[in-house]
C-alpha cells in the first residue's frame, strides 16, 4: 500500500468510523451472533495473492460488525466503562502510525519523556502527592503482578538475585478479599505464592475487607513462621464497587512491613472528584496503585496507570540492561522497560495528552459526576420499586440490582435474574452483566459510557422492569 | 469531541501521516535531541479548561516529531525491523475506532474468533502442523515470561494449586544461552526461578547453544537433586541473529521431560521462506514459541503471536473464571483471557486480517527475500573491503561488522567502534545499534525496513566507511 493509497482508505475509514459512532445507537448492543459465526465466514488458509482493500474493508461491514458488542453505545451497562474518547482515537491513530518503539529513551525520547509527563498530570489530577512514580502499563492484570512480584522482592530481599521463591525457607502469605478482582488471585499465582499461602481475608456487610480480620490473619501467619507478604486492596470492586479501608490496611502494612498493593483500577478515575478521595483515605500509606484510565476516564484501551512509591526497588527488580539498549545518555533519562514485563513499548502517552487538552480535567470531572447523578437516579428508582432491590449502596456508578417476586428463591430466583438479564442482552436494547454476590446472582447496571445520558438510564430501567415481568410471567 | 470534529481532524491526520510516510527520509532518523528537551517544553500540570485540537496538533509537530527516531525511515537499521504496514495501520485505525473489548466472547465474539483463525493463518504460513495453538501476546518479554511459568507449572503439577513454587523442595533449573535475549533472564526471575538457577549453556563458534554442553549440564543438575525445568532456545539472537539447534535441544527435552520453548521473535517471521525452515529444524518437537509479526513481518506493535502445544496446559494455568465474565455460551467458545497474563484484550487480529489479504503471502515472501538479499550483498561489500571484518556469516538480514583499522584493540577499538557508529546516528543519515559480542563491541547493520531498498543499504555502507575513516583520523 503506497502513501496515496493509505490517504485514500484512511479518509474512507474516517468517515466510516465518524458514522459509526454518530449512529451507534442504532445497532444492537450485543452482538446477536451464535459461537462460530464469525469463524466459518473467514477462509481456513491465507491469501498467495493480494485482495483488493475494497473487498477487505466490505469484510469489516459483512463479516466483523456483526460479532461485535458496542462497548461505546449509550446503552451499554455491561462489565465497566470502557470508553475510548475520540480525542484519544485521534491520539492513538498518530501512535499507530508513526510507528516508532520506545525500547529506550534513544530510540524515541518522546516516548518516554511524555510518558513522564502525562503520568504525572494523572497523579496530579487524582491528588496523589509527589512521592507517586508513575508508568503505563496495559491492564490491571499486569500492574498487579508486577506490584505482587515487588513485594515478593522486596519482603524476600531479592531472592530473584539468589535462589529465587524456590530457595526460601518461610512461606510468603499474600492477602486479598474474596471481592477483588480475578486478576489479583492470578497474579499470586503466576508470580509463585501458591494458593495455599493466599489468605481471603473476610469482608464486611456492604463487601469492604475487615482491617481486624487481616490483623488476626497476619498475627496468625507470624505465629506459624509464615511471612506476610503483600496486601492487596481494592477501592471499587468489580462486582459491587466495594471500597477496602485503606488507611487501615495501611496500618497493618507499616507495622508488619508488607507490602500494600492498591486495586483502583475502576474507582481510580473518580479521584479526580475531591469529593470521592474518602475512598482511598490512606493511599499515601500504599506501596503501590493501579488506575486504569481505560476504563471510565476515557483513555483508549490499552492505558493502566501504575505508580510506585520506590521507583529504584521496581527498577531493580525488572531491570535488563543488554548491550544492544545502552546509549551514551544513559543515567541521564529513564528507561521505561525497566518499569514492566515488556520490553517494547507503543507509543500510548499520546492518548492521554490528546484526551486531557481536549477535554481539560473541569469537563472530565462534569461527566463523571454527571454519570454518578445517573447512579443514584436509577438507585432511587429501584429501591423505590415493590419487588426490586438494591443490593449495595452505589456510591460509584455502578446499580446492584435484583428483582425478587413474591415466592421466588434460592436457584429458582438465579434462574429468573439470569433469564430476565439474557432476555434484555438478547434483544440488543440494553447490555447488562450479572454477577454473584453472597452466592446469589444479581445483576449490575454498570453507568457510565460517554455517551449514556439520562433517558437512557431511565430506558435501560424500563426495559429491566418488562424483562423480569416478561421472564416471570412466562416461568 | 463530536464526531464530526472527529471527521474534520480525523481526515487532517490522515493526511498528515501519509504526508509523513512518503517524506519520511528527508527526515534525521534518530532523533537529534538531548534528555529532557521534551519534556521542559511540556506543562507541569494538566490544563483546567479544553484546548483547541488545532493547539495539540500544532504541538505534534513542534514538540513531539523532533523527539521521535524514526523506525519507518528506509535508513533506520538499529534494533530489528519494527515494520507497521499501512494495512495494518488502517486496521489498528478500526481496532482503536471501535472501542470493543474482547474479556469474554460474548463481550465482542470478533475478537475472539478472528484472532483464533489469524493465529491459524499464520500457523501455516510459518510450516507449523495442525498440532499448535496460537494466541496473540504484547511482547515476545511476556510470551517468554508465560511459557516460564507454564514450564514451572509442568514440572510441579502444578504447584500453583498448592504451595506454589516456595513449597517445592527441590529446586527447578533453567537453560538458556549468554546470547538469549534479556527477556528470557528476566522472565525466568519474574517466575520465580532465581538466578542461582538458571544454565548459562555455552555456545559454539557461531553463537549457537551446545546441545553436548546442554546435556552435560541437564546430568550434573539431575545428579545434584535439581530438577530441569525449561530450556529456552533462540532462533535468531538479537545480537547476532544466531540459531540454536532445536532439533538436539528437542530431543533432550524429550528424554528428560524439560519444557522447551523456542524465541523466534526475529527469524519467525523468515519461516514463511521455505528456504529458512531448517533453521528451527526439530521445531515440532517445542512445547512453545513465540513470533513477534510486528517485527520484520509488519504488523503494527503490538502483536506477538504465542504457540502452544498443548493449549489445555495453558489454560489450567492462566484460568480465570468470575461469575461477572461468565455467559450462557462457556464450553462453546474460547476464552482468551485464560491463554496469557491481561484479562482486557484489544482487536489486534484486524491488523493481521487486513495485512495478510493486502498484501498476500506471496509478496510477504518476496519482501523478506529483498531483504535478506541486501543483506548478503552488505555483508559480501564488508567481507571485501580491508580494515573491515563481518564478524558472523549472516544468514538472516543483519550484518555485524567491526572496522579495526591497524593498531587498534580492546577498549582502543571499542571507544573507536562506538564513536563511528555513534558519529552516524548524530547525523541523522542513519541509525544503527552497537552490541557487545565476546566482550567487544561490535556494530549491527539490521536489515529489513519496509522502505529499505539495496540503495539504502549501500548509502549505509559509504556512510559506514566514512565515519569509521573520519573517527580514526579523529583520534
């Protein structure tokens, strides 16, 4: 493809997309395809010769969009935010199209040096102190594993140098709440701790881990020669958006020198409302935290901000210096892959540099409250409904909800939660995740896509009240 | 951002990155700024109020394009080929455009079973049989780091399900080569092994692992108590684009139960020149592999494909499963977020959808054959010149040349050697990467740029012999 043929698909594939999204609220909001849809219309083998890029860009039309769930459509209450700002696509198509790696300062010092930046207008506008280091990572997923083996390091004095996890003779006991994220279970294992030595610390009545609970779980772990390790909490958990007591946890961890991991992944993006920052009351007491500006902040995926306390103990941890990546600057700048697992880096600061100057933060802060208003709208709506309930306060945007009728309980009442959430999926109205909390589904009404307004929460509930009557009825 | 603004600068980037690409020469290729030119010219803070687009885009041109080196300029021969396709680029336009994540495969079945067949695709366009499963990773650091981890898995029975690595009493070891990339190392410490546990196995004349000498060391560590865990081999070192011989390293795999995986990030993408197969002969004899296409093959980073034999291990290690990412159609549809570290997943087997039919495998091949044609001829070019040494055969598309004018040696030679090709890249007329090999510096002319054709090659080798005469005279 020369140059004269990119201008020309590339201006085609901006208007498409320009109209995709002034018209995507016309599409279903989940996909309607069954599983292998997609698949049996590809051909098995590759092409010898070239397509035309007109019979592959009638592919996009015929073959994709129909596989896709719109996660930028107004009605889309699924999973979390996932917004992508077009000031931030605009970002990442520059990002895209320079091309350029950033394997060290030399070989892009942009890369890097706005990375810097951009890292820390975030920290800046969720009123972290100074003393945060940030870094961009892709997921949450990553940045908690990374946090997970730092503290694994740290609390084992670079065992990586020596004999590794394996030489150690005590056991390191890593602590976390049967509402974080799957991700933070994952990330014990993989980094070697063991399911044995993961503590689920018990949570209180509105899902928040009990300081007192890890206190005695760590007293215990002391008192069997088992080293406590790392702590993992989370400020707006993904099922219910439960907040830990940070500053608590943060006590523990000072007194017993573990390491404290921060799993703000969704509720990080409000700390940008001084009015939400009780939600992580402690922070500065943390080792680590994680935001994903992925998600509700709009930043385009990939973009999972992580920042450190001791920027020098994560360097020396992940830090390789082959021959090939050294420069004369070196010492001079910082060098970024030594701040992760991958060696290669996009050039994803862009995006937020785009986002935040066409936005400025005033305009970020008046969406999200914007869609928090919505939250308690719809809160107040249910709970002020016979037969529906709200299961927790939603204090973030995200709506616990259950409908439970007369006589309906126990896997009879799952069946209907399940049948009336699939029945409103199922139509492409609406798309919404149910999850399970206490052992019972319900389902989350998770607010907050750029484009949901009012009416469309006020739309979503009415379709959730003729969808539980519908699945009631027909049971 | 409305989407007729985004219209508007959507097209004015268009436009400005096709100007881009088709004046990408008249530009320096390595960028000529000092640490912190960049970054002084950012402000401190976000800004309160929006920015007009037409500021930040300014701003692209006058603060970010001076700070970039240029891995798309037909001069750039530092690092490996980093090549973003224009196709592809279009098809990461879509990917970023449409905002869609994959978690599950109800979240945007697209992106599961497009990348399912890409994955396949390319599975045969490399030689590989019926018997692997691919999946797309960022990076070949994260691809390597999970087939580590799978291997420790492996050799414990999955000690993940217990203690973890820290419960198991004898150690596990791991083989890698002093040439292996520094990933590999890394990896093996993120998983926990320690370095007291990890194989230097020497290597030959070329720079190749020796089997023998992996064999002798796989005996004494069985002989000591110590199990062998994972060997990794490389097929085209970053330095040197050596090759470990995978079909003995294979067969000791197989005779002692180790994990073999092999780092094709480089020469994977030659593997659809049936003429390169034989240099990972003995390939199906690896429980795992990695190919990074979005280095010399051209799909836009990032995009590392991740093969396993045994696809059910992978997922008994990485395996998530919470209520909220659970759906009516499990069983039926694979679930990607089980086959590597991130739970959120972006498009990216549009880039190779869009890549693969525009350009067709045929011209792939022939690309590839260019370039690796122009590297015979620098090579023959050096080889015949007096003063000037090739100091590996190249087989695959760089060059490692040294110039030792008479009476130069050890750090003399060295400070010589950085100093011309450090001469070259400050001039912008091309950019080449120094590495270290025996102890010496060397300088690598990577071959393999989109844009590279045999005049830019020779233009290299004049400017080479030009700088290395201007150096010595110098000093």
């Amino acid at each position: 493809m020369t140059p004269e043929e990119f201008r020309k698909f590339g201006h085609r594939l901006i208007d498409w997309l320009a109209d995709y999204r002034a018209g995507i609220e016309e599409r279903p909001v989940m996909a309607q395809v069954r599983p292998g849809d997609i698949k049996k219309q590809l051909p098995t083998a590759p092409p010898e010769q070239p397509e035309a890029m007109e019979a592959v860009l009638a592919d996009l039309d015929r073959v994709v969009m129909p596989g896709l769930s719109h996660w930028q459509h107004p009605r889309f209450f699924g999973y979390f935010p996932g917004n992508a700002l077009l000031a931030g696509i605009l970002a990442d198509f520059v990002s895209t199209g320079l091309g350029v790696l950033g394997l060290a300062w030399q070989s892009s010092p942009a890369v890097t040096e706005v990375e810097e930046v951009m890292a820390d207008w975030v920290r800046q506008m969720v009123g972290l102190s100074e003393s945060w280091s940030g870094v961009i990572q892709d997921t949450a997923s990553t940045s908690t594993l990374v946090a997970l083996i730092s503290a694994r390091e740290r609390t084992t004095d670079y065992a990586l140098s020596r004999g590794g996890l394996q030489a150690e003779e005590q056991p390191l006991a890593v602590y976390v709440s049967a509402h974080s994220h799957s991700s933070v279970d994952k990330g014990a294992l993989l980094a070697g701790f063991g399911r044995a030595n993961l503590r689920l610390v018990p949570f209180d009545a509105e899902y928040g881990m009990r300081a007192d609970a890890l206190e005695d779980l760590v007293r215990s772990d002391l008192a069997a020669g088992v080293r406590p390790c790392a702590i993992v909490a989370t400020v707006g958990t993904t099922a219910t958006t439960a907040i830990d007591p940070v500053r608590g946890l943060a006590e523990i961890a000072r007194r017993n020198k573990i390491w404290l991991h921060v799993d703000a992944a969704m509720a990080g993006s409000a700390m940008i409302l001084p009015e939400c920052r009780w939600m992580w009351d402690g922070i500065e007491g943390a080792d680590s935290l994680v935001i994903n500006v992925h998600k509700w902040l709009g930043a385009p995926f990939d973009c999972s901000l992580y920042y450190v306390r001791d920027p020098q103990h994560l360097i020396r941890v992940m830090s390789t210096n082959p021959s090939f990546l050294q420069s004369s600057v070196d010492g001079q700048v910082k060098s970024l892959r030594d701040w992760g697992i991958p060696l290669g880096r996009r050039f994803r600061a862009l995006k937020l540099w785009f986002l935040i100057r066409e936005q400025g933060v005033e305009a970020l802060r008046a969406r999200l409250r914007r869609d928090m208003a919505n939250a308690q709208w719809l809160s107040e709506q249910v709970a002020a409904t016979p037969g529906w309930r709200v299961l927790v306060p939603a204090r973030l945007q995200t709506v616990c909800v259950r409908h439970e009728p007369p006589g309906l309980s126990g896997e009879t009442l799952d069946r209907h939660t399940l049948g009336w959430a699939e029945r409103i999926n199922r139509s492409g109205a609406a798309y919404l995740t149910p999850a399970v909390v206490d052992g019972r589904w319900m389902v989350r009404v998770s607010i907050g896509a750029l484009a949901t307004e009012r009416d469309d929460v006020a739309a979503v509930w009415q379709a959730m009240r003729q969808a539980a009557e519908d699945s009631a009825t027909e049971n």
